[in-house]
C-alpha cells in the first residue's frame, strides 16, 4: 500500500520535528510584502487552444531584444548565436541528458565536459577549470568560500565596482558562515582608485580580494599590481569575468595573477532568455584543485587502451561526508555549457578573437557618437561597455525611451539602489548586434534627452 504522508497528523509530527509551530513559520525570512494573501486564482480548466491562445497574449506584452535598438548589458549580452548551436543541444542523447551519476556510462555527457574544461581553461588563462556552475554569481559566492577553506582566513574584500546582484549573492552564501564580507565604495569614474582602494584594504586576516574585469561600469583595468599585493599578504585574487566575449581580447585573468577566476558564460553559444538559465565559469590554479567546488571531467585508457573520460574529482554533498563537500552544488548547467562548447568550437581561436574585437569597435563608434553629440562617457579603457553620466535620473530616461522602443542600457542604480552618486549614470552595452542604424537612433535619442 502506498505511504501519502499528506494528514494532519503528519504535518503536525513534521512540524514539531523541525521545531516550529506552523506552516507560516518556514516562511519568516520572506518579507511580508512578497507574501501573496489567500490562493492564487487559477481556472480549473482550459482547453489546450486557449491556453496557447492566452500564453501568446501574454508574450506579446514583450519587447524581443532583436526587434529594437538594444543596448541593455550589466551582466547579460545580446549575441548572434548561430543557428547550429540550438540544432545540435537539441538532439535527443544532448537534451535529455542529465548530470553523469554513473559517469562509466556517460562518455559522450563527459567528453563534451572535458571539452568544456579545456575551452575555460584556455580563455582563462588558468592550469585548470570545473565542469561550470549554476551561473557567474553563485560562482562568485563559490570563489569566496574556497579562498576561506585555502587561506584559513575568513575577511573577503569586494570591490565596489564588482556586480550588484554578484555581492548580493556572495552576502547571501556567507550569511551563516565565518566569512566577513566587507564591500568597498562603488567609484564609477576613476576605476584606478578603485584598485588602489583594494590594495589598502587588504591586511594579514584577508582570505580574498574580489574584482570584475571589464567592471559594472564598462572600466578595464590591470591587474598585475593588484595580484602582486595580494600575494605579498598571501591573500587570493579572485577576478569575476561577466563578459566572457572579452577574453577574446583581453589579457586573461591567469596572465594577470589571477588565483580564481569565475564568469559569466552566457555570452557564449546562449541566448538571453529573461535572465536564464546561465552557466557558471570556474578556473583556478593546480596547487588548488581539491578544494575547488563542482566537478571535474578527466581523461584516461581503459583497460584495453582506449581514450576514456572518467569524474575525476566531484567533492560534492552527494558523494562524500557533507562536512567534507567542497560545496553543495547538486549539479551543473549541463545543456548551458554545451552550448557553450558548440559555439566556441564553431569559432574557434581565430574566430573568438575576431568577434571580440568586432565588439569593441562598436562600441568605439558609440563612444564616438556620444561625445559627439554632447554626452559624458566615463570610460577610456573599456570592452564593449561604457558609461554615460546623463546628468539626470538615467532610470527616468530609459523608461521614456522604451515607451519609444529604444531599449538604451542599465541604469546604475538598478542593480546599487542603495548608492545615490549613480542615479544619473547608464551603463551601456554595444555587441555585435548593434547596427549602425541602432547607434544612430539611440545617440539621437539620449541627446534628445539631456
């Protein structure tokens, strides 16, 4: 006979074996203001013509980022994805594969890993990298925790210009751990003080030092400097990558000094799909591979001599002791990074290296246009990202200019609403997508603004 555990008596027998009274008491920690009163009301049935008919409706309240000027980044990029990308993670052994629990069985899930790993490895600058990670601000929060386990130390310092939502998140896996979290001042127009601000920060008890190169703001700095005094005070550089395309053309982390570096995957071979599902980037040093979270794909011979691929390392909860896991991580953006691997074979060195720059010169001719037009652009070192100071509220601006179906960037304040100084600043973000007609049509847009 089947066990329902769905009685009264049991709910009660759960409830006071977890400690609290009610149902509501699981729930404390989500402000009552998110909080919905009474049921969702939901028809009991539809027929499958007016469900579509419905969702439709709904879709169409969407502006599709391709069918007007679009200049929205901070973390998410536009990007032409070949159209054999999708073809192929559709196939039925790629869709519905899942993480390889019985990896002897899984060649084809592990070599295309293993692909994965290398790929990252490479662009990365980095000895070694995970089989990725639910995206690039988990993967921050990862970072954090795996400098503490390395260093023994528990201070992490971020930079102020690192990704809003990416300390959000770091704050949100450190809150019951040891790690003490200090984030420095944003300093959206001079990104050398910034690093300038890390180097006096760090003292004898830091684990870390987080930063994000291109930062929120657009800014490309070295880090070389950077890394040097992190060293010297035998503290770790994690440097954060949100715009993967940029290692196409710019010094890799590892070349720099980097101890880890996480990213942001997304920008290769997976479209924006309203904010995900993204995939996380991994990298680090050898010295440090056993406490680096995730998996890791290796290859080898089998018994009879032939190439294998094997889960070399998976120190996760689900395989070992959970006080010896590395992270809790149950599984990877499998399908995410296959796409991943697709698109970056089909480009191959060359290739990434073109398409990069092809990036940043649209956004040179942006610059351009801007300044031309009157406008304040913060940047002078940059990838295809900038910042413009509007010199009025730039979330007003681009509401005004969606009504007119110019899609013009991220207000900085969006993603730090807390920070005044950034109300007036819109970061933007020009890739390959951008047309010359785009440029023209939003430069003309923003002057008619201010």
């Amino acid at each position: 006979m089947r066990f329902l555990p769905l009685s009264e008596n049991n709910r009660r027998d759960m409830l006071e074996k977890i400690g609290v009274s009610s149902i509501d008491d699981l729930y404390v920690d989500v402000p009552k203001a998110a909080r919905r009163d009474g049921l969702v009301d939901l028809p009991t049935h539809a027929s499958e013509m007016q469900v579509e008919r419905h969702f439709n409706k709904l879709a169409s309240q969407n502006t599709q980022a391709g069918s007007v000027p679009f200049f929205v980044g901070g973390g998410a990029y536009r990007h032409h994805v070949p159209a054999l990308v999708d073809h192929l993670i559709q196939r039925g052994e790629f869709l519905t594969s899942y993480t390889p629990y019985q990896p002897e069985i899984t060649q084809g899930t592990l070599q295309y890993l293993y692909e994965f790993q290398t790929q990252v490895a490479n662009i990365t600058g980095m000895d070694v990298a995970n089989a990725s990670l639910y995206d690039g601000s988990t993967g921050c929060g990862e970072a954090v925790l795996m400098a503490r386990r390395v260093t023994r130390r528990k201070k992490a310092i971020l930079s102020g210009n690192l990704h809003g939502q990416y300390q959000d998140t770091v704050k949100t896996l450190t809150r019951f751990t040891e790690d003490e979290i200090q984030i420095l001042p944003a300093n959206p127009a001079k990104p050398e003080a910034d690093i300038e601000a890390l180097k006096a920060a760090i003292d004898d008890q830091t684990s870390c030092v987080v930063v994000q190169n291109p930062n929120f703001f657009g800014h490309l700095v070295d880090l070389t400097d950077l890394a040097e005094v992190c060293h010297a005070k035998k503290a770790l550089l994690v440097v954060v990558v949100t715009e993967v395309m940029s290692l196409g053309a710019v010094k890799s982390p590892g070349a720099m000094g980097a101890d880890i570096v996480v990213g942001e995957g997304q920008s290769i071979g997976n479209g924006l799909n309203f904010g995900g599902p993204y995939l996380g980037l991994f990298a680090t040093n050898q010295k440090y591979v056993r406490q680096m979270p995730g998996r890791l794909c290796g290859e080898t011979v089998d018994a009879n001599g032939e190439r294998g691929y094997v889960l070399t390392l998976s120190t996760r909860e689900q395989h070992i002791r959970r006080e010896k896991a590395t992270s809790n991580i149950c599984t990877n953006s499998g399908l995410c990074s296959l796409a991943f691997t697709i698109h970056m074979s089909l480009l191959g060195q060359v290739g990434l290296k073109k398409l990069a720059m092809l990036n940043h010169k649209k956004t040179v001719q942006l610059k351009s246009a801007l300044e031309a037009a009157g406008l304040k652009v913060l940047n002078t070192a940059f990838f295809n990202e900038i910042t413009v100071d509007l010199g009025k509220s730039a979330a007003d601006v681009v509401d005004r200019l969606a009504a007119k179906d110019i899609l013009a960037g991220v207000p900085a304040s969006r993603l730090n609403p807390k920070d005044s100084t950034l109300k007036n600043l819109l970061v933007m973000a020009a890739t390959e997508c951008a047309s010359d007609e785009d440029i023209e049509a939003v430069v003309s847009a923003l002057k008619g603004e201010v």
